[in-house]
C-alpha cells in the first residue's frame, strides 16, 4: 500500500475497509484514534482512503499481532504467491506456488 502520492486512493468507501469483519468500523475507528483533528474531519464514512493511510493502517494491525501472539504461535515470511490453504485439526498449512510451509 506504499505509494509516493496522497492523493491515491482505493476504490473501496472508508467505511468497508475494516479488517475485521465483526468489527465493522474498526478502520474508522483507528482513522479517528490516530489521525489529525484535519483528516479526521475530511475523512467521512462514505468516500475513500488514500493507499499510504490504509498501509499504515494494517502494518498497525499486523505489529499488534506480533506483540499479541501466544509462545505457542510462529510466523514464519515466506515471499511466494500462496495458491491454497489447507487446514488441519489445528493448523493451517499454506501451499505455494514452490510447495507447501
């Protein structure tokens, strides 16, 4: 979601871009939390995010749940398109295009 311009926005309304779907405007939410009294204000629920915002957003989302995990959860980054997922009894192994981690 890195771009060198503000003024990119996705074409998807402010108010659908929580990344919980229990939690609906969770996005919102963050955007009120963490921005300037001035975005705040110019950022209503129906029009749309610019791509550095929503960026920020989800690497916010993504650190949490690295602070968060369980010891008993890894991670592990692997850079390859993931074609499919294959959950165990309780697991959830991810197949590549070069194999399966």
């Amino acid at each position: 979601y890195s771009t060198y311009s503000d003024q990119h926005v996705l074409n998807v309304q402010t108010r659908n871009m929580s990344a919980f779907v229990d939690d609906p405007d969770h996005f919102l939410n963050w955007v009120k939390e963490t921005a300037s009294t001035t975005i705040r204000q110019e950022l209503p629920a129906h029009i749309a995010c610019n791509f550095t915002r929503y960026g920020k957003y989800i690497d916010h989302i993504y650190q949490n749940a690295l602070k968060s995990k369980p010891e008993h959860v890894s991670l592990r980054i692997i850079n390859e398109e993931v074609i499919d997922l294959d959950e165990k009894e309780n697991r959830v192994e991810v197949i590549t295009s070069a194999g399966k981690y």
